[in-house]
C-alpha cells in the first residue's frame, strides 16, 4: 500500500509539472507577446494583477510537485535530496538542520531512497510542528549492509509512557514507513532536552 502511495505521488508529480506546468508557461508566453503586440496594455492594473497571479500560480505549482516528488531525489539521490530539503528548511529560520553523511557514495535502490526521504521529511515537519526547537541533526551513515538513520533535536521532548502523545505527532506512518523497509525504528525523547529517533535497517551490498 505505501509502495502503491509513492508511485501515485510521482504519477500526480510528473502530471502537474507535465500537465498544468506546460499550460501555465503557454500561458505566460502569450502574455508576453500580448505586451510586445499591445504595449500599453502593460499600463492597466488589472492586466498587471492578473500576470502576478498567474506568475503565483505557477510557483506554487512549481513547489507542490517538488514536495511531492523532488527531482533532485529522482536525479542525484538520496544525500542530494536532503541537502536540499535541510537547507530549504533552515532558509526558513525557524529551525536550522545540521547534516550529515558517511558511507553513502552509493545509490540506494529507488523505492528505499524514496522510503527514507519520506521519513526524514516528516519527522522534521513534526519537529517544526511540536517540538519547538531551534536546531536539529540528521546524519545517515552506512557501513557495508547495515544503513542507520539518526534524527536528534533540542525541543521540548514529550512522554514515552504516554502512546497517544506518540501517535499524535504522527508516529504511526513513519512506523508503517520503516516497517516496509524491515527495518528498526527506536525513539528517546526527554522533557526540555530533546528527542532522538533512529531508524536501522539492512541494504543491498551492492547497492
């Protein structure tokens, strides 16, 4: 069923940016040559407002089918990805990601990069969500088959004894998410210091 989501995120991904986005550059295009045909129609307010909408629309496009499926993660790869994704994050101020990588020269198998991106995104999200904190480390370290994921932060931790707390910072589909990939998934959180989650897992030796 996840493996199932995944592939209909790249499908709707690759529409929008296919589909809407060629309209929306068509559309920006005869826009332009409306302006080289009728210059002064550049004057008119309303012309003007509904260029700067149409220019909205497009980016926001742009950011959806990127968050949906980045193509940097479908080109470069996993390490690429979340260099990005941690300093689109920290370019955001409310919380600056340290990144780390060792052993990670090779390429994972599409459907496990994809996997663990999609974990690492939502634990951030959840951190930026709940947690209140200022500074976050994600390190991904391999050594031969056995590929580990660490996610630290200094916010405010919250009850392991208490499941629902868990659940409702929603745990449950990062869970399902390193379920699939039979690995193992481990959280250490403690009140005004912080929460650690790991994830450990097997890969492919040749991978």
């Amino acid at each position: 069923m996840i493996n199932g989501q995944e592939s209909e995120r790249t499908r709707i991904a690759r529409d929008l940016h296919d589909g809407l986005g060629g309209i929306f550059s068509t559309v920006k295009m005869l826009f332009s040559t409306l302006e080289q045909d009728t210059p002064i129609i550049t004057k008119n307010t309303l012309y003007q407002k509904t260029l700067d909408l149409i220019n909205e629309a497009a980016d926001e496009l742009r950011k959806v089918a990127h968050n949906m499926m980045p193509d940097v993660l479908m080109k470069l790869g996993l390490v690429e990805a979340l260099k990005e994704f941690c300093n689109n994050v920290s370019s955001g101020r409310l919380l600056k990601i340290t990144f780390q990588s060792f052993g990670m020269e090779k390429r994972l198998n599409s459907s496990t990069e994809i996997m663990l991106y999609r974990i690492v995104q939502e634990l951030v999200n959840n951190i930026i969500k709940h947690a209140q904190a200022t500074e976050a480390i994600i390190q991904i370290n391999r050594e031969h088959n056995r590929l580990s994921l660490i996610i630290e932060d200094n916010g405010r931790g919250f009850d392991l004894t208490t499941t629902h707390k868990t659940s409702g910072l929603g745990m449950e589909a990062i869970k399902n998410r390193v379920a699939y990939l039979n690995g193992k998934f481990t959280v250490d959180s403690r009140k005004e210091i912080g929460t650690t989650v790991m994830v450990d897992l097997l890969v492919s030796e040749g991978t």
